[in-house]
C-alpha cells in the first residue's frame, strides 16, 4: 500500500503536476509516476497518459486510503481497454475484495492471527485469476505488484505461456520473512498482502529461480511512527524496505542460493527498466545513463536502525545481518552516496516511458 506521504495520489492530471513538481525539487533519483485507477475517473488516464505516466495503478480491494477506492470488476474492465487503447500497463493489487472484507468481519480479534485469517493466500489467487481473465479479454499488458505465494506466481506464469501480457513481481519481503516473523515483530512486518507460510517462502524461491517471476521491488510503504501503533488490526499496513531490497537479494539470493549477479541485475534493474519502457536505464550500456551501484559483496553487518536513511527508522529488517555493502551509489555519473552517506550535489530527473505498447517482458 502506499503512504499518506506519497499522496496527493495521482488519479487526475493536477495531482500527477503537484507531484512531479515536488519529486523535481527533492529527489536524488530519478522518477517515474504511477497514475491511478480509480471508479469515476477513466475518462482522466488520456491526460495521465500524456503526461508521461509509467503506467495505471489499481487496487482490487480496499487500499486503506479514502482518496483511492478500489477498481470494481466494472471499473477495472474498462479501465484495462482504456490503458490497451492508450499503450500502457496495469498494475494491480491483488486481493478479492469480498472475500477480505467478509473474513475481516467475521475474525473481529485485533491480533496476528486475525488479520491473517482475513487475508488467506485464497483472496490473491482469485484476484489474480479474474485480472489475467480481463488482461486476456481487453488486451491490457498486466502487471501483477507484490505476489505473496508460489500459487500466485504459477497461476500468473501459466496464463502468460499461454499468451496473456503479464508480468509478476514480488517483494524481498516475502523472499525474506514469513508468518511466524510477524508474529514476532508486529505491526513493523504488517503488509498486505501478509506475510505467508515457510512453504510459501520457499515456493516463492523456487518460482523466482526457475525465471517465473520478472522483477523484485521492494513496495516501500513508510508511514509515521504514529500509523503503525496502537492496535495491530489498525495498523498501517505496509513494510518500508527499499534500503534493504539489495541487501535481501545478495545474502539470500547470491550467497545462500547460488543466484548470479546477472539475475540479481536482471531483476531488480533490467526487467523493471524493459517492462515499463523506461529509456537508457536497466543495464550497463553504450548510451545508457551511467547508473551503477559498486558493492563490497562480502562484508558482514548487522543493519541497526541509525543506519537507515528513511525519515521513520522503522523497518522489520533491523538487527538483522548481510555479507555485502553498497560502497557507492552513481547516477547518470554523478556520485550520490558513499558507504551510505549521501553527497548528491543535484537532484534527479522525470523519466517518462518510450514507444507506448511495446515490452521485452
């Protein structure tokens, strides 16, 4: 889910302004914008479109966020021939809304094991299901955020060997931590969806290793201090990771598992980079932006929380420990960080994808 912080959400055309006109005046990287899908306001994704949206977001169950309801079945129907007609993806969270909110009330308890009640690994494989079914039907090139489970992945992995333009992404997250992890840690490891079973970790490692899933990305969802207390069934429900997506996928993925750095690359820079049309990024190329990351790929630390670079330092990965440091963080030449000390002298550049309706993905 995203933030409060992030908004104003993006569903019209001043919203998208307001906030590329903010992420120019601060912003070290360089960005792209979602734009949303929303019930009332198809008829505003043309004007997205032209502005230079990645992409349209929809939510298949309560977001969290009264600004952006969720797409009914009819709303993401049309929405879907809306953004097939104008050339770019969908991007979807997927969850049933009725079965959520139906076993939400039913399991009234505010502890871990309601919420995950509420939100069984069953709600994402429906909703997957009925996005690929409108994908295949409206043509829409479909790409599925944050997959908790090895079901969801072979589901979604099946309908594209079969034709439907989808592509799956999961989240460090789910690579790293499982149910018994929240149980642990509380609201800093809520997401949604939740955190799953170990056999539904070790699926998910097994789909991504088996070239399944397309692209990790870290859903960094930060918050206040003040969202994640009180009642854990109040609780804002999103994890911020994206300080630790590279740490997860080197120690996890490289050293425990053999995964090559070519994958790793593959992943985290050029699927996302392919997929979304996002021009001279992705991979290291002549004409390329020199965006590099130089890593000491074998240097144990523990992540303590003054190490975070986030305004909040909260994050479920604290105390834990990784065998690599980013020694040095390049963008389009330019040095930003150093052994996590941030030296940028500019700020980023929107970035707006190219060739609308076309994918490597």
């Amino acid at each position: 889910m995203t933030a409060r912080l992030a908004t104003p959400c993006t569903i019209g055309p001043g919203d998208f302004d307001r906030k590329r006109a903010a992420l120019e005046a601060a912003s070290i990287a360089d960005f792209g914008v979602w734009g949303g899908l929303v019930p009332g306001r198809i008829g505003d994704m043309a004007a997205l479109a032209d502005r230079g949206v990645v992409g349209f977001k929809a939510f298949m169950c309560d977001s969290g966020l009264p600004e952006f309801p969720r797409a009914d079945d009819a709303t993401l129907f049309d929405g879907m021939k809306e953004a097939a007609r104008l050339g770019l993806p969908v991007a979807v969270h997927a969850e049933s809304e009725e079965l959520t909110r139906e076993l939400g009330q039913a399991l009234s308890g505010d502890d871990v094991a309601a919420f995950l009640g509420a939100r069984p690994v069953v709600a994402e494989i429906e909703a997957i299901q009925r996005a690929l079914l409108f994908a295949g039907e409206t043509g829409a090139a479909l790409h599925i955020v944050h997959v908790s489970s090895g079901r969801g992945v072979a589901l979604a992995f099946a309908a594209k060997t079969a034709g439907v333009d989808v592509s799956i992404e999961t989240c460090p997250h789910y690579l790293f931590f499982t149910n018994e992890d929240l149980e642990r840690l509380g609201s800093v490891a809520k997401c949604a969806p939740p955190l799953r079973s170990e056999v539904e970790r070790q699926a998910l490692w097994t789909e991504l290793l088996a070239g399944h899933i397309d692209i990790v990305a870290s859903d960094h969802s930060p918050c206040t201090p003040a969202l994640k207390s009180g009642p854990f069934r109040r609780a804002w429900g999103g994890i911020a990771g994206v300080q630790s997506t590279l740490d997860v996928m080197i120690e996890n993925g490289c050293h425990q598992r053999q995964m090559s750095l070519e994958r790793l690359a593959d992943l985290l820079a050029t699927q996302p980079a392919s997929r979304f049309r996002i021009p001279a990024k992705g991979a290291i190329a002549v004409g390329n932006d020199a965006d590099l990351a130089i890593i000491e790929m074998d240097e144990p630390r523990t992540l303590e929380a003054e190490g975070l670079r986030q305004r909040y330092p909260a994050s479920p990965y604290v105390g834990h420990r990784f065998r690599c440091r980013v020694r040095r963080t390049i963008r389009r030449g330019e040095t930003l960080a150093v052994d996590g000390r941030i030296v940028a002298r500019s700020t980023g550049r929107f970035v707006r994808p190219s060739n609308r309706g076309e994918s490597d993905v």
